[in-house]
C-alpha cells in the first residue's frame, strides 16, 4: 500500500474509512469558519483539505531532504532505478561493478527509509527523472 493511501486511511480521510473527530481550539475554529465563509466552503471540507495539503507539504519536504542527503553518484543510481534501469544496465552505463551498484542501491533505500526498489519508485513516483535519461 502506498504511503500516502496508508496515512489517508489512517488519519479518516478516505471515504471507505470512519470519520474521525478532532477538537480544535476556539480562536482556530473560529478563523476555520471565517475562512469556510469567504470560500463559500463548508469548514469540514475545508480542513480535509487543508490538512491533506499540509501534510502533503510535509511528507514532500521530508523527501526532499531525503533526497539531498544522498551523494552524488547515489542520486543518479537512485534516478536510473525510478526509470526502471535493472542493476545491470546501472553498472554497465555508470562503467561500475554489479556489486557496486547494489551496495549504492542499499544505501539509497536506507537513506529513504523503504525495502524496495519499488517503493523507492512509489515514493518518487511524482518526480521527473527525465534529464537522468541522457
């Protein structure tokens, strides 16, 4: 299960779960409401939806600094797997050793805190590795 579909489900804001409650305090109920009027939305829909973008914020910021702790050589690896490279094909296009490359890719995946390659492409599957092609 992707982790996104997870922390939804998680936190009651897919539809095929629960509604959850939250107590929130007065003066942010209060701009809540304010905030639901001048957008002609109800305030539950607001919230959903600025909680699913703050969260959303987070997690992204949290890859990103993923993202920039990884070398060099261990983002490009990282790249070349999201665009569905095999390990052979890595270490014949880097000029490495099979070994080499799956050592990079264990790093990478601890670095991500994921077990798979394919939740590596999960977690970035947003991204445009594009220019990594080349």
């Amino acid at each position: 299960m992707r982790f996104w579909s997870w922390l939804r489900k998680w936190l009651g804001l897919d539809a095929s779960t629960a509604t959850r409650t939250f107590h929130l305090k007065q003066d942010v109920l209060r701009d809540l409401e304010t905030l639901a009027l001048r957008e002609h939305s109800p305030p539950e829909e607001l919230a959903n939806r600025l909680l699913s973008e703050v969260i959303w914020e987070r997690q992204v910021g949290e890859v990103l600094e993923r993202w920039y702790r990884l070398t060099p050589r261990e983002q490009e690896v990282a790249a070349l797997i999201c665009l569905g490279c095999t390990t052979q094909q890595i270490a014949d296009r880097l000029t490495v050793s099979h070994g080499t490359i799956k050592s990079y890719a264990h790093h990478i995946l601890e670095k991500f805190d994921v077990h798979s390659r394919v939740e590596l492409r999960e977690l970035l599957a947003h991204w445009d590795f594009n220019e990594w092609e080349k």
